[in-house]
C-alpha cells in the first residue's frame, strides 16, 4: 500500500503553496480549511462585536440620541445575522469540524475535499457583501427573522442583498453538511466501530443532518420572499393575499433547527475537553449517543413555540409545549453527564477547563428559562421582551461561544505547536464571564417588566439596567484585547507545545503538532478507546492500548 512521506505525499498538489500563504489559498487540506473557518469566523465576530456595541451605546440612554431609528434597525440586522450565520454556525460545524473529524474517523481528509473548499470560500463573498451593503445601499432592516410584511415594505436593496447573502452561507451549510455524513459514515478507519467514536462525531452526525434536512426550508422560504420584493408576487404579503404565518412557520422551521445547530457541536466539543482534563472516561458514552440523537429528532418537531402569539389553535400550542419540554430531558442527560465526568476527576483548573465550565452554568440557565419560555401563558406575556434576548444569549453566546474560547485553548497547541499564556486566558475567562452576566442578566427583568425589543427607544425607567447591561457589554469587548494578544504572542515566542501536551488519548493527539499533510506519516492508529483515562491497561481494548503506545513511542 502507497503511504505518504514528506518526500512523496500522497497529494503533491497539497504542499502548494507553503507556509502562511497557503491558508488564504484554495487548498483542500481539511486542517487548512478548519483554520480558514476559524480566522475568518473570528473577524466577523470583531465586525459583530462591534455592531453590538453600537446598539448598547444607543440603549445606554432612552432616547435614539447615538443613531437614528433607522441605522439601528440596519445594524441589529446586521449584528445578529454576522453572528449566526459567519461567527457560531462556521466555526462550531466548518472550523473544528473539519479540523477534527478526519482524525476521529481515521481518514486522510474529508469525503470530498474540493466542496469542503467551495463550502469554505461562500462565505467571505457573502460576509462582505452583507456588511458592505450598509456602506453602498443601506443594509436589511427587518432583524435576522426578516419577517414579513416588514421585510416586504422596507427597503428593497438591502433586503434582497441580505437574502442573496443567507442562500450563499445556507449553500456552504449544506455542503459542509453533506461532507461531514459521508466522512463520518464511509470514510472511517477498518475496525471502527460508531459507537467507538469521539462524542463529537455524534453531534456532527446530528448537527449535519438537521442541517441537510431544515436549510434548504430556510432557502426556499427566501427565494419565494425575493420574488415578493422584487416581482410584486404575493406569496407572504398580506395585501394580495399572502400569509405571513407561512413564512413563520417555514422560517422557524429551520431557525429553531439552527440553535441545535449551534450547540450540538459545542455539546461535542465539551465532551471532548472534559475527560481530557478531568482524567477520567466521559461518563455515560451511550446515554450522550441516544441524547443527541433524540435532540436531533425532536428539535424538528418544536418550531412553532416561537408562534403562540401569532394566531396558533390551542391544539397546536399544546403539542409544541410538550414536545418542548420533551427536548429538555436528553439536554439534561448531557449536563449531568458532563457533572458525573468532572465528579471525583483530577481536574486540571486551566483555561480550556474554566471555559467548559462557564458553559455549563450559563447553558443550564438558558434552558431554565427556554422551559419557561415554552409555557403558553409565559411566552405570551414576555413574547417580544427583553426575556427573550437574554435567553437567546444565554443557549448561543453563554452556551456555544464559550465553547469556542474552551476549544481553542484546547487545540491552539495542535494547531501551531505552541502553548497559549494561561494568566491571559484566565484573565480573557473572568472578563468574559461577569460583562457576559452583567450584559444578559439584567435583561431578564427588562423583559418581565414589559420592555419591547428590537427599539431604539423605551420608557427611562428602564435607563438604569440598560446601562449596567451596556457596562457588561463593554467588559466583554474588552475581553477580546488578551485574547488576541494571548493568540498572537504565543504563535510567535510561546512556549513549545510538544505533541501531547494534554497527554491525551484521542487520534488527534497522536501525531506531531502541527500535523503532517495526510495527518499521519504512515498508517491511521486504530483508537477504540478515546476516553481511556484511569483505565487500567489490561482492561482496555488492544486496539486502544497500542493506539497509547504508539504516541508514547513517538511514531
């Protein structure tokens, strides 16, 4: 059998070109390809950030003295689209997916490396085409719902751009999609078995199929939304007959979907960091399988909780509230599963661990209140309030966010061979974590107290929590400086890594820091036991032992 060598690869085509030029290259490497998601991701989360903190300097006071009504409807669009579409939803699924998921099978690459490049290269066109339109034409003012009638009567260029710009992220979701099943399910290494797997294959398996299964909906429903505004058809608009309740219920029927989207790969991703610096196996592998899997199936049932206002017949909003709180059980299955996995662990308190814990408490608070919000006569009475901001933020910002910081102190070795300054990243921790709390927090009782969102303007009673959710906000943006420092330093004069500096057990591990081309020089090590920690060596399975020796032989 042919192997790759660094003298003779298997692909030559992948050596060109070299150093840092190669990752603003058409390259078809998947660990290229993550990093591209991931760097990209990351700069249209500074752009996101810094929209959010343009609507928080205007709600610091009750009167639209810091941009007119208008620009802020433009930029709360454009922040929440920015921050879906090309910060979470690309770097949860495209950066650490496709870094990742090769390893975890056994493979070389992805199933179909040139769409894993086309998938990647949708998304700096349409990222710019969104933030340019505000620029040329004036951006969508109609949220990142893009209901209509508003999105019908508001002006038509920045709304059809925005539309444009979601089909191109939706393609690369889809295709992306497509690759991550196939790989998961054809290209793993002979005598791998699926139920052997990283968890966070599963949740990609999961994630990948909601994502085939809800966004060409999504795609659809744009394009019948296009031909309203552009040629006068009536598909949603009221005045010819349309039904905007279609559209809702097309639109949620992805968009709900997509918080699934957002978190299982983070659930993932959690449950890879964990046992790794808890030193122990991630307790209760097979109830985390089922949990996914159910999460999966009944994330596609419950969209229409976000439509008890919107006309839905008592027998509707009893099915969807149960269906609801159904969805709550495997979610609570994964946190006590992640609790039992730290319980009596060796824990190793260091950035990538705190991250990971940050993200339980804010993610266990998100769902206390979207188990509220699935209550008919709660969700009408706080519908449209800040309640429902501060939810949102908790599942996507305190739950999937969090994991991003965790993950990349926790891979940032692998990627560059060097190891990330831990006072910095303790330091990045509590400043994210209290101006995150200090932000959303509040906003809680903004809401219960009747405080519409998505206005520019409210009643001043309302001026003092606005202004401690906006202090919050300006600690989380600071935040970001020793994260970048952190990221910068380090990946010119920090510390060397090492292969294995977690000493952990998973494929990734088991090769040089950065990996080769082809991920491995010579054949993929057969690991069937990734959360071997604390096991003894006789009783784990021979596949897996020979896996550990073949990294502690450095081969």
């Amino acid at each position: 059998m042919t192997v790759a060598t660094p003298e003779n690869p298997l692909t030559t085509d992948r050596l060109q070109p070299t150093g840092w030029l190669r990752y603003f290259s058409f390259s078809v490497d998947h660990k290229v390809i993550g990093l591209q998601y991931l760097v990209c991701g990351f700069l249209f989360y500074l752009i996101g950030g810094a929209l959010a903190g343009a609507i928080r300097t205007e709600l610091a006071s009750p009167v639209a003295d810091f941009m007119s009504r208008d620009v802020y409807n433009q930029v709360l669009t454009l922040h929440g689209t920015v921050m879906i579409f090309l910060w979470i939803v690309p770097v949860v699924n495209g950066a650490f997916g496709n870094y990742l998921i090769p390893f975890y099978v056994g493979a070389r690459d992805m199933a179909f490396p040139r769409l894993n490049a086309v998938a990647f290269w949708l998304i700096p066109p349409a990222g710019l085409m969104l933030i340019t339109s505000y620029f040329l034409t004036g951006a969508a003012q109609s949220g990142w719902t893009a209901y209509p009638p508003l999105s019908i009567t508001t002006p038509a260029t920045g709304q059809v751009i925005w539309i444009l710009s979601v089909l191109l992220l939706g393609g690369s979701s889809i295709f992306g999609g497509i690759n991550f099943i196939a790989t998961i399910l054809k290209l793993r290494r002979p005598g791998l078995k699926l139920m052997q797997l990283p968890m966070y294959c599963w949740a990609m398996l999961g994630t990948s199929i909601l994502v085939v299964l809800s966004t060409p909906v999504l795609a659809g429903t744009l394009v019948l939304l296009s031909f309203d505004i552009v040629a006068h058809t009536g598909f949603f608009n009221p005045t010819m007959g349309g039904n905007v309740v279609v559209y809702q219920h097309l639109f949620w029927f992805y968009s709900h979907p997509a918080v699934y989207i957002m978190v299982l790969p983070a659930f993932g991703l959690v449950s890879e960091i964990l046992p790794v610096h808890a030193r122990k196996p991630l307790f209760g592998y097979v109830t985390m399988v089922y949990s996914i899997m159910a999460i999966v199936g009944l994330g596609l049932i419950v969209w229409a909780h976000h439509m008890f206002t919107s006309g839905t017949p008592p027998w509707m909003r009893l099915f969807f509230t149960i269906a609801t709180a159904f969805i709550a059980v495997p979610t609570g299955i994964k946190f006590f599963n992640w609790l039992a996995t730290l319980w009596g662990g060796r824990i190793s308190l260091n950035s990538a661990v705190l991250f990971s814990c940050g993200f339980i408490v804010n993610f266990v608070l998100g769902g206390i209140t979207g188990v509220a919000l699935a209550q008919v006569p709660f969700d009408i009475h706080v519908h449209d309030t800040y309640f429902v901001v501060a939810h949102f933020h908790y599942i996507v910002f305190g739950g999937s966010v969090f994991v991003i910081f965790a993950s990349i102190y926790h891979w940032y070795p692998k990627f560059t061979g060097r190891m990330l300054n831990e006072s910095l990243g303790r330091l990045h921790l509590a400043l994210t974590f209290i101006g995150f709390n200090l932000c959303f927090g509040p906003q809680h009782w903004l809401g219960l107290n009747g405080m519409p969102r998505r206005v520019a303007e409210y009643d001043p009673q309302f001026t003092l929590i606005n202004q401690m959710s906006s202090v919050g906000a300006l600690l989380m943006a600071i935040s970001t400086l020793p994260f970048l420092w952190n990221v910068i330093q380090s990946a010119l004069t920090g510390p060397i890594a090492g292969d294995n500096p977690w000493n952990a057990l998973t494929p990734e591990w088991l090769t040089s820091s950065p990996p080769p081309v082809e991920n491995w020089i010579g054949e993929a090590p057969l690991v069937t036991e990734p959360y071997g920690y604390g096991v003894p060596a006789d009783q784990l399975d021979l596949a897996a032992t020979s896996g550990r020796d073949l990294w502690s032989s450095g081969k």
